[in-house]
C-alpha cells in the first residue's frame, strides 16, 4: 500500500497561506542549506519549470511519482500558462469547478475523492503520493493521509487558509523527525497513528 504524504509548508501558527492561499512570503527563508536539504530529500516537489535551474534536470523522483493537488493550488500555475506544474510526476487536481484539463498529464477528479485516492494508494508502486495541497482537499482526505511533513517557517500570519479545512477531530500522530536550519525553518515529519 502506498502512502499519501501531506507535505505543506505553514507559517509558525499553521497557516498555509493568507486568506487567499499566497504563501509568497516564505520563499525569503530559500537559502543555500535549505535548498540543498530540499533537493536532496524531496527533488520532485520542485516545479517542472525551476527544475533545471535547481539542478535536478533529469535527477529520479525519490519518494513521490503521484501529486494531487486542490484547483487553488493549481490555479497558481494556471494564472501564469503553466498547465502542467509537475510534469515529472502524475498530476491530479481536485476540482468540481474546472471541466475540463487544460494539459493530457492532468486529470481532474470531480468526484469521490476519498475513493480515486484509495485506488492510487492500492496501485503497486515503490513511490508514494504527494498532497500538495490545499486546505479543502487536505482537509477531505485528513483520514487518508498516512504521513506529514510540515515545513514550518518562522513567521506568524495571525489568520489565513489553515492546514486542514476540517471540522474538529483529534487525529493523532507520531513525531519520527525533526531538522531545523540556519533559517529558522523546521522540517517535522509525522506518521499517522492507526
């Protein structure tokens, strides 16, 4: 069984982004040490298009050959002609607004969430998947999510798009790691407890 990893930057009091999902303000904290813990961790999460300038230009995916992601998220790269944010990977985008894919390497899931994930986490593959985000869709497959790795940067937003857009329910966790940097950003990385 593959794994659904939420892996979601937030600010120090768990948000993801401002009201609107713009988490623009935390690419300050990109330096040298934390882009190369990021490229040598989790090389698929950068974009398609910063790949080569990263220098990961036909480096292997290491933990993740699946995204899915909530229209919001996608719409970011949508806004700027990008209809394939992570071509290097299978692209899905939750969406109940958007018809039809603008891009063959995005499909949209309209319905049963819950049920297409499960089908991708049955599928016999090494690699997991990866919840990029957003707070509605994380917060619709809270109960899937087998992993996260919450990279904290150190700012408070004091209100915007939380982690989870969910009703409360305590859903507990077990700490596996931590890595602080330079920066002040910490990487956790939780397993779920089952």
């Amino acid at each position: 069984m593959r794994k659904l990893t939420y892996y979601v930057a937030c600010s120090l009091d768990g948000f993801i982004g401002d009201p609107k999902g713009d988490a623009s303000s935390m690419l300050a904290f990109l330096d040298e040490e934390y882009g190369a813990f990021m490229n040598s961790e989790y090389p698929e999460t950068i974009p398609t298009a910063f790949r080569k300038a990263w220098g990961l230009e036909g480096v292997a995916n290491k933990r993740f050959d699946t995204v899915i992601q909530g229209l919001g998220s996608y719409r970011l790269a949508l806004d700027t002609g990008v209809t394939s944010p992570y071509a290097h990977l299978r692209e899905f985008v939750a969406t109940r607004s958007l018809t039809e894919s603008p891009d063959p390497n995005v499909e949209l899931i309209s319905e049963d969430l819950v049920g297409r994930v499960r089908a991708l986490k049955a599928e016999d593959s090494p690699l997991g998947i990866w919840l990029c985000g957003g707070s509605t869709v994380a917060g619709e497959l809270v109960d899937e999510i087998d992993e996260l790795v919450i990279k904290s940067y150190p700012q408070v937003y004091g209100s915007g798009m939380p982690m989870f857009g969910a009703g409360f329910t305590p859903r507990d966790f077990t700490l596996d790691e931590m890595r602080s940097f330079g920066n002040g950003v910490v990487v956790r990385t939780y397993t779920r407890k089952r």
